[in-house]
C-alpha cells in the first residue's frame, strides 16, 4: 500500500529533515536563553536589533521570514518589558519603528557567547558543509520571498 504514492513517503520529503532539524536546533538553544526570559524568537529579533539598533515591523517580517501576526505579540512582551520601543514612523503614520532600549542593549552582553556554546556542543557538519547548508538554505529562503 505504502508503495502506491511513493510521494508521500516520510523518506522523500526534504520537509521533514529540515523541519526535525529546525526542532533541534532551537531546542539546544533553549538552556542558554531560558535564563535569560528568553525565547528562540526573541532572540533573533534581538540579533536584527544589536545590529541595526531600529527597523520598522515590515522590515523586521521580512528579514526573519515571519508574519506581522507573529511578531506583534512578541514586540508587545518586548516592549512591556522595557527591551523595545514601538513607535509611529514620522514620515508614515502605517509603519511602526521597532527600536531598542538600553535594557534590550545590556541583554547582548549577557548574549554574546551563546554562539560560541552552540559551536562547541558539537555539530556534525565540517566548517565547509556547514557554510554550504547555509548557502543552500537562503538560496531557497530568497527564492521563496521572490515569489511573493
């Protein structure tokens, strides 16, 4: 039976292991951000912030793949922690700013070996495959935006 639609075999479906894999890289995430109050999604917000310091909501979707729907909740907790700041755009009253705090800032150096950590739990990717999954992964990441 399982042979007539060889499609729908978990073993051929490329969603699967990336999905799995997604699940476990998050989760060894988990035990360096739970002290901190933090979630795997706050988190990269946190990485768009240290870097750019402010981004509007849109450009913020765009650069972390994720709905206005998702990120709204998330920069309200954000922001009702004293992290973030929301504010209008001046030049377009539709556009929200997202722009950190010095309490958001004081959590990059409570953050900036978490990298490092990761690394050294281990991987199974050489330094080469590793580079080149990543290359992979955003060629289909922009592809997927430019289809939008």
């Amino acid at each position: 039976m399982a042979q007539e639609f060889k499609q729908l075999l978990l073993e051929n479906q490329l969603c699967f292991p990336l999905y799995a894999c997604g699940r476990k890289i998050v989760n060894a995430y988990t035990p360096f951000l739970k002290p901190l109050g933090l979630t795997y999604t706050q988190y990269v917000v946190f990485m768009v912030l240290w870097e750019k310091e402010s981004v509007n909501v849109g450009q913020l979707g765009s650069i972390l793949h994720l709905d206005a729907g998702t990120l709204t909740p998330l920069l309200k907790h954000l922001e009702k922690e004293g992290y973030i700041t929301r504010n209008r755009s001046k030049d377009d009253e539709r556009v929200t700013v997202i722009s950190i705090t010095s309490k958001g800032n004081d959590l990059k150096e409570k953050c900036k070996d978490i990298p490092s950590k990761i690394s050294e739990s281990g991987s199974a990717l050489t330094g080469k495959e590793a580079k080149e999954l990543y290359r992979l992964l955003y060629k289909y990441l922009d592809a997927e935006q430019e289809k939008r």
